[in-house]
C-alpha cells in the first residue's frame, strides 16, 4: 500500500511539473526575424546578439528566429510583411524604407557624416530616433539603427580613383534618392536592383558595378564577378531595424525595454565587428587577386556630389532640417 501510495505521489508531483514547464513554455513567444544579407554577414551575428540579450533580460520569455539570405523574401516583401504582421522583425538599408518615409533618406546622403562616431552620434540620439518614430502611423516600430557601414565602389572594368573613372559605369545601386542622385552626378547609370538579384546581374553583365559597405560585398562573394575594389567611403549606410507596431505594442512596458536594449545592444555588436573585419577582408581580398584601391582622395567626390544636398533638399521638406541637425552634430 505504501509503494502504491510512493508511485501516486510520484506521479502527482511529475504531473505538477510538467504542468509548470508546459505553462512556462506556452508563454515563450518567438518572432520571425527577417534579413537580406547571407548568413556570414554580421546582420546574422548582430542578430543573434540581440537574441541572446532578449532571452537574458526577459528569462526565456521573448525570442528570436532568424531568416537570413532572403528567405522570407527581399526588403520589400520583409518590410511589407512587417507592417502586415506575418513577418515580426526585420532589417534592411535605409533608402529601403525612403518610399514609405523619404526623410530617413538624408541619411544616404554622400559625406553627410564625418566619421563613423558622428553617424552614430546622431542615429542613437534625438535626431535618429526621431526619424525612426515617422514609421509608426506605417505600423512599424523603429527599434534601432543598425550598421551596414561605409559604402565601397566596385566594378568589373578599371580602378575607380577619380570622379570620371565613375562615368558611363551601369552602377547597380539601392532605391534611395540620394544613391540614385550621386551617381547620376558622378555621370553613372544607376540601376536600383534588391541584393537578391544582384550576383547574377553582376555576373551576366547586367549591371558593370555595385556599391556596397566591405563586409556585404565579401559576404555575398561579389568578388567572384568583381575584379577592382574602391575604397571610397562616400557614404555611410545604415540599417534599419523595424517590428509590427501592434505586436509590440500589446508587449508588456518591461519587454517593449527589453526589445529596444537587446535592439541596440545588436547594433553596437554589429558595429564593432564591421570596424574590425575591415583590414582582414582587404588582406583576403588581395590574396584572391582583387585590386583594392585603398586610397581615394575624397574631396574630389564630394564635390562632384555636393549638389545632392541642394536636390534632395528642394525635392523633400524637412530634409533641409533634418541636414542642419545633421551638421550641428559634427
């Protein structure tokens, strides 16, 4: 009778626990994380950063699944499943998100910021989260800048040193205004094209040259179909991270701060290990035969493109506004 009554007991308190463990995991919540870039990149590494604090700063309650390489569709389809709900999170370029708010395009703007810290200075700060919160009556909420980092010119024909190197090139570039504009001052062709669709343009000639930060451009093997490298840095570029407004919205206030620090604890991540892959990439790259040109003098591109400004100024109000905060910032 005794051992009966042991194995009841057992039996009660192993239902008591599975009962716990059950409720514990119906209350984790996971969200589907979209991003473009390949697995290698670090938009993957920064990513499971941001999930690693998320799980830390909730106990399990909120995490991450994440979808790189276009797998739940390129930026349009991410971002438009954002907004819809069927996609939670995702990240993507800036001038991706221009048709929907044109003022987050003045950050594309060539030689807009001094050096890294100045862009980051003003993204993090009142400027940028400012900016971000011109989503939301779009149903997203702008969690954070993230770091797709300064961009890079390459091509398939010559070394780009001097403005008229530029000229006559089919320069696949993103949607965003600005991008579109320089490289119709610099005398290019601009061809706006999703990343998804880029290897294959470069490799079938569609397009004779891409700009894009170092580490998108080694993560994505554009340099199997692209022989001259550039080191421009002719403008910074960031990402924007978005979530479906109403999914964190019904978020408790302690999780919707979890969300926003794991958010930027990915950025700051990201940022450092772009900054740090630099010299490695370009080391590997000259190993598989690439010519990288690794100094460019910049003053002779940013007056080629200095009229961006004037144009996208007279083109998108409050551009000119936002350019003054920018520049006060410096």
């Amino acid at each position: 009778m005794k051992k009966q009554h042991g194995i009841f007991k057992s039996l009660v308190v192993a239902g008591a626990l599975a009962g716990v463990f059950g409720v514990a995991q119906a209350q984790t919540q996971s969200f589907r994380f979209a991003s473009e870039a390949p697995r290698a990149d670090t938009q993957y590494q920064a990513a499971v950063k941001m999930n690693d604090v998320l799980k830390a700063k909730t106990n399990g309650a909120l995490d991450l699944k994440i979808f790189t390489d276009s797998q739940l569709g390129t930026f349009q389809a991410a971002i438009a499943g954002v907004r819809g709900g069927t996609i939670d999170m995702a990240v993507s370029g800036s001038g991706n998100f221009t048709g929907l708010e044109s003022l987050i395009g003045v950050f594309d703007i060539p030689y807009l910021f001094k050096d890294s810290e100045h862009a980051y200075k003003v993204l993090d700060g009142p400027t940028g989260m400012a900016i971000l919160a011109k989503l939301e009556p779009l149903g997203l909420k702008g969690l954070a800048f993230w770091d797709n980092g300064w961009r890079q010119m390459t091509n398939s024909k010559h070394p780009i040193k001097v403005p008229a190197d530029v000229k006559g090139l089919k320069m696949r570039t993103t949607g965003s205004p600005a991008h579109i504009e320089a490289f119709k001052e610099l005398g290019a062709n601009p061809v706006p094209m999703p990343i998804a669709e880029l290897y294959t343009a470069l490799e079938m000639k569609t397009v004779d040259a891409q700009e894009h930060p170092l580490g998108v451009f080694y993560s994505s093997k554009f340099y199997e179909v692209q022989k001259h490298v550039s080191l421009t840095y002719h403008a910074y570029s960031a990402l924007v991270l978005v979530m479906n407004k109403a999914k964190f919205d019904a978020l408790s206030p302690a999780h919707q701060q979890a969300v926003k620090e794991a958010a930027l604890e990915g950025a700051r991540h990201q940022r450092k290990l772009n900054a740090d892959n630099i010299a490695g990439i370009v080391k590997d790259l000259k190993s598989k035969g690439i010519q990288v040109v690794e100094k460019v003098e910049n003053a002779p591109f940013e007056a080629a493109t200095k009229n961006v400004r004037t144009t996208f100024a007279a083109k998108f109000a409050g551009s000119a506004d936002v350019m003054k905060a920018v520049d006060a910032q410096r």
